[in-house]
C-alpha cells in the first residue's frame, strides 16, 4: 500500500514492505537524498552507581528522557548487607547459646543418671536387707522415695531442655 506524507518541502512515498529492511536502513535526509548520520551524545554519570542491565543497543533511537539502562543503588544494598551481618551475627549467638544449652544438659543428664544408679543399687540392697528383716521397712520406703524424686528430676530436666532448646530454635 503507498500513501504520501509530506514532510517541508520534499515528499516522501512510504511502502509497506513485509520484510523489515526498511526500519534496518539508515534515515535519509529528503533534500540530499544522503543518508543522516545519528547524532552521539556522550552520557556522564557522577558517582556512576553499578549497571545492571542496559535497556538500549548501539544504533537505537532514544528520545530525551527515554531511559538507556537500569542500575543498582547501593544504599539498599548496603543497608540489607548490615541488616544481614546483624542476622548472622544473631544466628552466631543463638547457636553458641544452643551449643551451651545441650552441653549443661548433657552434663546434668550424667550426674543425675550417676545418682540414680545409685539410688536404684541402694533401694535393691535395701529391698533385700529389709525382706531379711536386718533393716527396718521405713529405710526401704525412704529409698524407694528417693528413686522416685530422681525419676521426676530427671522428667523436669528433660522437659526444660526441651522447652528451652524450642525457645531458642524459634528465634533462628
């Protein structure tokens, strides 16, 4: 299809054209029929923040104000960078609290099951003693009391660790 479009004084025929080698040619100067040269302009960007991506190639048309490329600001970047030390140094902690935390169970868990070995051998020689009738039966009840009560330490102890071990593992 031709249709005309005057552009001054000179007139120029526009065809339509299925192949795109028209927008890949040169412009032309309708007067001199010579082609137009694109006009350059160098881009100065004080403190040129980091690029991260350039939306022009070389030989596009851009209008003024058209934006020719994308670029990181730093100050987000640097403020997520302290937020993130700040996390890891939080996290440092946490698990230098959770190292603590499992090293004082385990060292409570050991003296508490050393007693209750021990308690458990004297309620059984007592068991014994007193079916023989060479200890009195309230020494039997008192050791079997005492077994008990290093049962519930024991459950209390766990339970704790439990509970504390939750609190902190909810804070990474």
């Amino acid at each position: 299809m031709a249709s005309r479009r005057r552009e001054g004084q000179a007139e120029t025929r526009l065809r339509e054209s299925p192949s795109l080698n028209h927008l890949l040619s040169p412009p032309f100067d309708a007067s001199t029929h010579l082609p137009v040269l694109p006009q350059v302009h160098p881009i100065v960007i004080p403190d040129l923040p980091s690029l991260s991506g350039l939306l022009v190639r070389p030989g596009d048309r851009v209008e003024e104000g058209e934006p020719l490329a994308r670029y990181v600001d730093e100050a987000p970047l640097e403020e997520l960078a302290e937020r993130a030390g700040a996390k890891q140094e939080e996290a440092s902690r946490l698990e230098a609290d959770l190292a603590r935390l499992e090293g004082r169970f385990r060292l409570e868990r050991e003296v508490l099951e050393g007693e209750l070995a021990r308690a458990r051998e004297a309620r059984d020689r007592l068991r014994y003693l007193a079916a023989q009738g060479a200890e009195p039966r309230l020494k039997l009840l008192e050791a079997e009391a005492r077994v008990e009560e290093l049962l519930a330490r024991r459950k209390r102890l766990v339970l704790d660790y439990t509970g504390e071990r939750a609190h902190l593992a909810a804070w990474r």
